[in-house]
C-alpha cells in the first residue's frame, strides 16, 4: 500500500496518472476520484465497487449498481473485499482526494478494506493531510509506503529541467531564487512557468515573483485560504505579518486563545504551515502563501494593520527581541517610538555581532525622523 500525503498542488494527481501510464504497468487499474466534501457513504462505496468491476472486467455479468435506502456500509466493504480477491491478475487500486471523504462510518470501513488486501492487489491513496485509518499495523510490517511533501518538492536542478522543457531561459542565478521563493512546490513552479513564457523580462519578472502573482492569488485563495473555516482564517491573516509566530503570540495577535492548537493542526494538514523547532512551537508560513496572506490582510483589514504591529512589538520587547520589536514599530509608523528602541538598543545589538542588523534598521528610518540627536552621518554609520 502507499499514501501520497501532500499540500494542493504537490503534483499528487499527476504522480498518479504517471505511476498508471508507467512502463511495465502490468496491474488493472480501479481509479476512484473522492467528490468535493463527499458525505454520502453510498455514493463513494458505489463508486469503489464499479471501480473495481470495471478493472476486474466483471461488469457485464454483475447486477447493475444502484442507490438504496438500507445501504449498509459494513457489508458493502466487503462485498469490495471480494470481488478485489476474485478479480483475475494484480489491480492497482486508487483513490484520489482521500482527506475529501467526510464519513466517519466510511473511513473506519475502509481502514477494513485496506488492512484485509489480497495479495494481488496494490492500494495508492492521495490525501492532502493524513487521514485517521489506523495503518500503524501495515507500517510496522513494512507493507506501508508513505510520499510527502518533502518528497514532491522540486530540486533546484529539477527547477531548471522544468524551466528547460518549458523553453525558458533563465540565467543560474534567477533559477535559484525562483526555487527559493516557490519553495520548490510544484504548482507554484508551473504558474511561473506559464506567465514566464514570452515574457519580455524574464530575470525581472522572477525577481518581482510572489505569492501576489494574479495566477498564484488565484489558486491560493480558492484551494486553501477559501477552504479554512472563519477562526483559522482570523488566525491566519491578523498573524501573517510576523516572520514567524508561537501560539502565545498568535493568541495576543487574535485577541483569543486557542492559537497553538490551530497552527498545530494546520502543520498536520499540510496547509502551508512549517515548524521551525523540534517541538514544534515556533511555525511560519510558506513564501508565497505568506505573501497573499499579507495582500489579504491589507485588502480585508486595512486599519487593523498598525495595531497588529503595535502588539507584535509590544510582545517582542517583553520577551527581549529587540531587531524584532524596532522593525514592527517602524511597521506601524510608530517613528518617535522606533528611535526611541533604536538609541535603547542599538549598542546592545552592536556588542552581539548584529551591527548590520542595526545598519539596515537605521536606513529604515525616513529622514527627519531618526534618533533625536543625531544626524545624517550618526544615521547612516
């Protein structure tokens, strides 16, 4: 059995029909496609079942498939199960957008299903996030092959046989950053890609690239931002403007607890959610989804900006991050205060190896609004 448990847009569709098309592929192919927030248990067992007639060959001799009031899912799970272990030769057995199956009933059924497999038959799931089927026992056998994000990630090398076979040509350098700004995430790549070609500049265009790109926006929003409930939306946007955020600043962010819990499970569910330490407490965000979460706060909530940069400075100055509080301070417009923790700290920075973090926050300053005091030369040392 194998899962492929990736965020939208990793390419696990594609893998799929690639693995089916592959040389060699000997196995009968039974290919489920799970419907958008798929409650009806019915309709999905139904599906399984033709599936499996269809590549079994079956479906000319078996009674035709319809709904029924007193559909039973326990014994349509093995109804699946045998005619699986009947079927002449191997049969791939694929389903697609796994996490879209919203049945409890189903998915302990199916957990069934696929710990009972014939030994002809071969299960590949696509899921965005893991989904609770109780597969510990086929792990443990090492009868269990998990793909994830990690796995899916276009190498930088990749990156440039993509860009190749799209006929872009992209100097060495603006193929490194167009990998680091997309984070190797494959549709992100082929949005590029696409707007690359025929595009008069192509090393400007990948140096301006973000997740503000229209063709991005689009997809970012319909596939993630879009299927968040309102609390994690909330959350998302009101803490997009932090480099990197810990539940206790995300809850003074809010204005409510409950932070650490839903960046937890965002982590989980591949949602463009990365920890940053063992044990998972610190979290940011993906480049390009960071960058529409921050376009978003600016269209939705314009006035609460300032605030929110207020608080995040706040926090950091009690928790003794000074580069951090002076660059949220300057954030909100707040100059008399930014000068003000730049004169307070900007020798304690000096003496702790960040004198170019000190340079960089000065240069922030606009003229006339720099340590009282001090000129244009101070200003710019």
């Amino acid at each position: 059995m194998t899962v492929i448990s990736a965020p939208a847009g990793s390419g696990k569709t594609s893998l799929l029909r690639a693995w089916a098309r592959g040389p060699g592929q000997r196995r009968r192919l039974a290919v489920v496609q799970v419907q958008r927030d798929q409650h009806d248990a019915q309709q999905f067992w139904l599906a399984l079942l033709g599936a499996v007639r269809h590549a079994s060959a079956t479906t000319g001799r078996a009674e035709p498939l319809a709904a029924t009031p007193d559909f039973n899912v326990a014994a349509m799970a093995g109804r699946v199960l045998s005619e699986l272990a009947e079927a002449p030769g191997g049969v791939m057995l694929m389903v697609d957008d796994l996490h879209e199956l919203a049945s409890p009933d189903t998915l302990a059924q199916l957990t069934r299903l696929l710990t009972s497999l014939p030994p002809q038959v071969h299960a590949i799931l696509t899921t965005r996030h893991d989904v609770r089927l109780g597969l510990h026992q086929l792990r443990l056998a090492g009868e269990l092959a998990e793909i994830r994000a990690a796995d899916l990630r276009f190498t930088e090398d990749e990156t440039r046989e993509l860009l190749d076979a799209s006929g872009i040509v992209l100097s060495e350098a603006g193929v490194a950053l167009l990998h680091q700004r997309t984070e190797g995430w494959a549709a992100g790549l082929r949005l590029a890609a696409i707007s690359l070609a025929g595009h008069p500049d192509p090393e400007r265009f990948v140096a301006e690239f973000s997740g503000t790109e229209r063709t991005v926006t689009e997809y970012l929003v319909a596939e993630m931002l879009e299927r968040q409930p309102d609390e994690v939306q909330h959350l998302l946007l009101r803490t997009s403007l932090l480099d990197r955020v810990n539940g206790e600043l995300a809850d003074l962010l809010i204005g409510r607890p409950g932070s650490e819990r839903i960046l937890l499970s965002l982590e989980d569910a591949n949602a463009f959610v990365v920890s940053l330490d063992p044990e998972r407490t610190w979290f940011r965000y993906h480049h390009l989804f960071g960058d529409l979460l921050r376009l978003e706060l600016r269209r939705r909530l314009p006035a609460e900006v300032p605030v929110l940069h207020r608080r995040a400075a706040g926090w950091f100055v009690r928790h003794g991050q000074a580069a951090e509080a002076i660059r949220h301070t300057q954030a909100a417009g707040d100059w008399p205060d930014a000068a003000r923790l730049l004169a307070n700290y900007s020798f304690s920075l000096s003496m702790d190896g960040r004198g170019q973090t000190v340079g960089a926050l000065l240069r922030g300053v606009p003229a006339g609004r720099g340590i009282p005091g001090a000129g244009p030369d101070k200003r710019r040392a």
